[in-house]
C-alpha cells in the first residue's frame, strides 16, 4: 500500500481556476481530491477517518492561511498541510514552517513538486496514524496489568534487579521473578530495554 492509497487531498484556494487545475492533476495519479474556496467551508467539513492533507494558500478571504493550522489544533484536528502562494516573504515561510508545513511551495511551481509534497505529507500522515496505533496498543497491554505488576514495571525500567524488586517490595525474590515474568509477558517485551523503550512511549512516572 502506498501513502496515497485511500487518501483524500482538500484544497483552499479562491482562485477557482488554481483549484481546477490541482484537481484534474491530482485526480490524474489517483487521488480524491475536494477544493474549497476559503477556509470557512473547509473548517465546517467533518474530515475522513482515512489519510489526508490540505493543499492550503496562505492569503484568503476573511482568514489568512496561516491561522487555519491554529484553527485546526484547537478543533483537535491534525492534517499535513501544505502552503502554496504568489506572494512570499522569509517572515512568511518561517511562520508556515513553525506551523508545522510539511512543505511552502510559490507559484507558479512545478507539478512535480506539489506531487512530491503531498506524497511527503501523505507518507508524514501514515507514520503518525501507525504512531498513535503503536501507543494505542502499548496501552491495551498496560492495562491488563495489575497494580502489583505495574509496580514491578516501574520498579524494572528504573534499573532494579529482581532480589532488589523483592527488597523493595517486602516479598521472596521467587515471587518478584512471578511479576517480573508477567509483566515481560503481557507487554511482549523481550528485554527490560526494551520495556523501557514501552514505559518512555507511554510516559510512565520515572521511579525514585
């Protein structure tokens, strides 16, 4: 499968012939495509559950392009976006980068570059999409866990051996080397490296 397998491109520009063109382009490598003409109608469409980015030029009518990204995060909305304009300034492009533009294209660009640029945001998308599946996942683990195993998670990521686990939690060593089992078993961890690694991406609490 490829990044844009089942994606969807939207488009805000308010110049309709710009939006024409970037649709029959993008429609002719396959991907679905929806333009708006400003970012009013965009902010008021419920996005796809699937991969997407948002072609977005940067002076609009009524909001500038650079305040949609802002718009977007406070919604909880996140979407690759990528800046196109006629008119740039370095303050401008540093303001879309901070934003977090995968790509600020200036027109006229080539064809080539804005395929590679939603192709890069598209590929940005699916990395994160399979991130928040990874963590998803971490946590369904971490919950079958009991109090006394998350403990001895804690207390394993940390550094503790197994006789200090037992020490630390006032039981035989044989009993801490029960949990500890259990707890490599139900996270599928095979070294407490990476066990650590789990904890980091579930921003466990450090032991002290």
């Amino acid at each position: 499968m490829t990044p844009g397998d089942d994606a969807t491109v939207f488009v805000i520009d308010d110049d309709a012939r710009t939006r024409a063109a970037m649709e029959r382009l993008l429609k002719s490598i396959g991907l679905r495509v929806e333009s708006f003409a400003a970012p009013k109608d965009f902010l008021e469409r419920t996005l796809p559950d699937g991969p997407s980015c948002l072609i977005l030029d940067v002076r609009l009518p009524g909001m500038s392009g650079l305040d949609v990204p802002r718009k977007l995060a406070e919604a909880g909305v996140q979407i690759p976006v990528i800046f196109v304009t006629a008119h740039a300034d370095i303050p401008m492009t540093v303001k879309a980068m901070k934003s977090g533009a995968v790509e600020f294209l200036t027109k006229p660009f080539r064809d080539q570059d804005l395929v590679d640029a939603i192709y890069q945001a598209l590929e940005r998308e699916r990395e994160t999409r399979q991130q928040q599946h990874d963590i998803q996942e971490l946590k369904v683990r971490y919950e079958t866990l009991t109090a006394r195993e998350r403990e001895v998670m804690g207390l394993l990521v940390s550094g503790m051996m197994t006789k200090q686990i037992a020490s630390r939690l006032g039981t035989s060593e044989i009993t801490a080397q029960v949990h500890r089992g259990q707890v490599m078993h139900k996270m599928q961890a095979n070294s407490p490296v990476e066990l650590g690694r789990m904890a980091e991406r579930l921003k466990l609490p450090a032991v002290v």
